[in-house]
C-alpha cells in the first residue's frame, strides 16, 4: 500500500503536476491505489477539484491529525481487506 499525505492546496497542485509530467496517463490513473488523506477541508476541497478521490481527511487539522488519519485508513484496509 501507499499513500500521499496532502497537507495544502499548493501541496496538491505541486502533487498534480509531478504526476501528470511523469506520466502520460490520465491522473487517476497514475495514482492507482494510492490512499490519499487530507489535513482538512479546504485541501480537500482543492484535491477534489482535481478529480482526486480521498479517502479520508483529517479530522485535527495538523499533522498529528493527519498521522492519526493515515493510521487508521491502513488500519481498516488490514481488517477489511
């Protein structure tokens, strides 16, 4: 499994760009399964409107919070499979 800690809008644009110079596939593509996780709404929002799937976001909006997200998306991929 891997991940992609989102914690900015301009972390996500920066995101969005490194990978659509990489590759010449469609962005969702690129990503595959990668679990992407937000440190709040307005991140959210900005990954979102970049046709990114989150799979969560941070309920504390710092980077503990974040860590704490993270850990229980891997958390419940390991018990759900």
């Amino acid at each position: 499994m891997c991940s992609s800690d989102l914690t900015s809008s301009s972390t996500v644009k920066n995101f969005v760009q490194a990978v659509t110079e990489q590759n010449r596939h469609p962005l969702t593509e690129s990503i595959g399964e990668a679990k992407l996780v937000a440190i709040g709404p307005i991140t959210a929002e900005t990954a979102e409107q970049f046709g990114l799937r989150l799979e969560t976001v941070a309920t504390e909006h710092t980077i503990p919070g974040l860590v704490t997200a993270l850990e229980e998306t891997f958390k419940n991929e390991a018990q759900h499979g």
